[in-house]
C-alpha cells in the first residue's frame, strides 16, 4: 500500500468549514484508492491544515519521522490556501519525492463569503512558489475538481504510478553477467549517466561465475531445491535431467551474487559463450527471476533492465524485453513482437498449445547444437492492454532519453517459436518512425498494464530525463 504526506492548505480568514470538510474528503479519497495518509491532527494546528510557518515546521516534522514509508505528497487547497506555508512545509521535509497539487471546485450556486473557496486562485500562487523553491511537483486533470471525481481517482492512480517508479529506481542495483554480445552495438550504455541517477550497475565476468557454479555438486541442498522449483514453474517434459540440472546451479550461482552484492535485477550475456562453454541457455531461470519482479534482460540490455524493473515496480506485475521483430500483414498499426525467449510465465497464454513450455532455443542451434540450447520459455503472449517502455542513455548529449506509451496485445492468429504476440498500437508507424530517427534500440519493455502517464511524469519530471509520451493524433 503506498503512503501519502497530505499538506492541507488554508488560509485563516476562508471559511473555516471548508477547510474542516475539505480535509474529511480528501482523507476519504485517499482511503477509497487504498492509499495510506501521514498528515497532521486537528490538535496540532487548525483543522490540522498549515497556514503558518510554525504550521510548516510541525509538518515538516512529521514528514521527516514518517520518511521511511512516505512515497510521495500531497498538497491539497480546500481554499486558497497559504502558498509560504506549503511551500516551505516541503522544503523544511527534506523530502525527495514527488508532489501533487490539487484545488477544489467553488460551487457557482454558493459564492458568498461563507461558502466562497477560491482554490481556483490559490493554486497558481501555490506552484508560483513550489517553482520559485525549484520543487518539482505534479498538476490534476484538470485545474480544480473535487475528491470523488473520476478524474481525481484516475489522478491518484497515475500519481502512484510516478511515486513507485520514481521510489524503484532510486538506489537502483543492477548486476551485469557477462561481456556485451559483440554483435549488439545497441545495448551499448553509459554507467557514469545512469550512476547521476541514482542507479548502479555490479558487473561479473562469466569466467567467474561458471567458476562459483564448477564448485556446487548435483545433490547439493541449494541445487536440488532450485531444481525443484524449475519443475514447479515450468513443464519440461522433453529436457534432459543434465541440462536441468546444469540451469538449476545456474540458478543457485546468480541467487548468491544477488543476495551478497545487494541487487535488485539483472542483464546477462545470455549467447554465445553460455552455451558453448556451460551448455545450456539461462532464459528459464531469467523468467523465474523476471516473474518475481526482479527484472532480467537477456544480451546484457542494461538500460532493458532499467524499464522493466520500472514497469515492474510501478504495477506489481512482471515486465518481460522483447523485439520490435516483425510487421503483422498490411495493418499499419499491428506488428509482431518477440523473444527466444526468457519471458515471465505470469504474460503468457495460460491453457491450450499456446502455454508456455519449456525448448531448446531454435535461432543459434544450428550454430552451438541444439543440446547446448536448452532452456527457452516457449509460448504465446495473452491478449491484455499493455505498456511499452525504452530507456536510453545518449552519451554524445550526456542525457538519458526514453519513450513511453500504450497498447494492445491481441487474439490476432500467428504461429512461430519462441515468446511471440501480437500488438496494435496507435499510430504505430509514426512511433516506429520515432525510434530510427532517435537511434532507439529494437529491444523494448512491457507490461500487461496502462502505465504510461505516471512514468512519463516520474522519469521526466523528476528524474530529469527526456521522455517522448507516443499518443495517437
């Protein structure tokens, strides 16, 4: 459940009773969207809102105690409200997260001096301030709108979105196995730009790892428990015991390098040396990892990682990295995503021939012997809305750049191998005509969410990357 700081902005000389109401709604909001609220009693100030600095100071106060479990605030004007205090009720906090503004409507059939708010005004003058502070904050819909309107809760629930991911990748600890495959040019990266985001990347040298997995024996504790859970997410009716057992260890060797080094997620060299030297391919345990909400990106796509983890974090499902791979037909608006594949059991069909299984990885078997190439989650990927999300860092321009946007997976009939789907997307040649131009990569992260507008406005607006929202129009 996500946690709140709720400012209530007031102004003394308002009519007191809408601030005393305006508290209780908005209290109720927040309790109907599942969400928790820090926020003063009514015996620490007038109705437990600031208009003071010595309101701001007790707030402030009670946000630092409160720091550990606060993922964002919320300001909130049941009048105008007074811009100081908010503002420096924030900057007192210490607070970095993101912050909501929201006003009330006035009621034209009550705009006496009882009854009149004027949050309309208020608002301006509070983000004139929040702006001349340089906090960076986050607008409603629209401009004043009460607590039980659809458009608020819709608010709420894009504003969890932008705390969660702006929450998941702060301190962010991403474990790198292997080199970069030489032949990808396009998962090239910059550590230095992801590390002034808070975000920090562990690297292990393959050699090291088959090293650590050389000293573990088949009947070991950890191996046979691993092995157990294979078989418990996976059927593997037509893969050898050995090459179970070799993933199993596998899977053992990269649990203990996450748990010791602090990680949070992965990106692995997943072909070819895994299979030449070691004789199996990691996608199972990868998608194991990936539907546990510890996101790992084949072909070592850093910058994968980081959007699947975001996504993941963001809505509590798994994020799975694909290829933009194939154009469906002469739809302009369809297309064929795909992987060999390592995706998370959680995003496939669930019954029938198309439930994931697991395969031999069919494109580099011709090349490393299809015994070499056991491992891959087979399947089709279930029809649901979906979010697509790419990050990159742009080393020329010293940015990190990103684009963001939403879809569908369809029922539309294809039959292929690997982790496949089906997409439309609106305007999907203008966002495919976005990517090259842009220099995007072909790998993209998705989640069987609608996500889109709370992780455009956490990445853009308080990460300070560039992000292209694609929308039709």
């Amino acid at each position: 459940m996500n946690t709140l700081g709720v400012i209530v902005g007031n102004r003394g000389f308002f009519p007191g009773h809408l601030c005393q109401t305006g508290r209780q709604d908005i209290l109720q909001a927040l309790e109907h969207s599942g969400i928790q609220a820090v926020i003063l009693p009514t015996s620490a100030t007038a109705f437990g809102a600031v208009e003071s600095p010595a309101d701001a100071r007790k707030c402030a106060e009670l946000f630092q105690e409160n720091a550990a479990k606060i993922d964002g605030l919320l300001v909130t004007l049941p009048n105008f409200g007074d811009e100081r205090g908010v503002a420096n009720a924030l900057r007192w906090s210490g607070l970095k997260v993101p912050v909501l503004v929201h006003a009330f409507n006035d009621d034209p059939r009550s705009m006496t001096i009882r009854d009149r708010r004027d949050s309309f005004c208020g608002k301006m003058s509070v983000c004139n301030n929040l702006r001349q502070y340089n906090l960076p904050f986050t607008l409603t819909r629209r401009h004043t709108v009460n607590p039980d309107h659809a458009s608020f809760r819709a608010d709420l629930a894009d504003f969890v979105v932008t705390c969660r991911v702006v929450k998941a990748l702060k301190h962010l600890r991403i474990g790198a196995l292997g080199a970069r495959p030489t032949a990808f040019n396009t998962v090239r990266y910059s550590e230095k730009l992801l590390e002034q985001s808070g975000i920090s990347i562990e690297t292990l040298d393959l050699f090291e790892l088959f090293g650590r997995i050389g000293k573990l024996t088949d009947d070991a504790a950890p191996v046979q428990a691993k092995l157990k859970e294979i078989h418990a997410y996976v059927t593997a009716k037509s893969i050898p015991p050995a090459a179970l057992i070799k993933m199993a260890k596998f899977g053992v060797a990269v649990d203990d390098w996450m748990r010791q080094t602090g990680l949070h997620a992965t990106a692995i060299q997943c072909w070819t040396a895994m299979e030449e030297f070691f004789g199996v391919v990691p996608c199972t345990l990868m998608s194991m990892m990936s539907n546990l909400l510890l996101s790992s990106a084949c072909e070592v796509d850093i910058m994968g990682t980081v959007a699947m983890y975001a996504m993941a974090q963001a809505s509590g499902k798994p994020s799975a990295l694909v290829d933009w791979n194939n154009n469906y037909g002469e739809d302009p608006d369809k297309g064929v995503l795909f992987h060999c594949s390592n995706l998370p059991k959680d995003l496939f069909v669930e019954q029938g021939e198309d439930q994931p299984t697991m395969d031999y990885q069919e494109i580099i078997a011709g090349t490393v012997g299809k015994e070499n190439t056991y491992g891959t989650i087979v399947g089709r990927v279930k029809a649901a809305a979906f979010t697509y999300l790419r990050v990159s860092t742009d080393d020329a321009a010293g940015r990190i750049r990103a684009y963001v946007g939403q879809g569908e997976l369809t029922n539309d009939p294809l039959k292929t191998f690997g982790g496949y789907g089906v997409v439309k997307i609106p305007d999907f040649q203008r966002l495919l005509a976005y990517i090259c131009e842009n220099g995007f990569e072909h790998h993209v992260a998705i989640n069987p969410t609608r996500l889109a507008a709370g992780i455009k406005e956490a990445l853009s607006k308080y990460l300070g990357w560039e992000v292209y929202h694609h929308a039709a129009g």
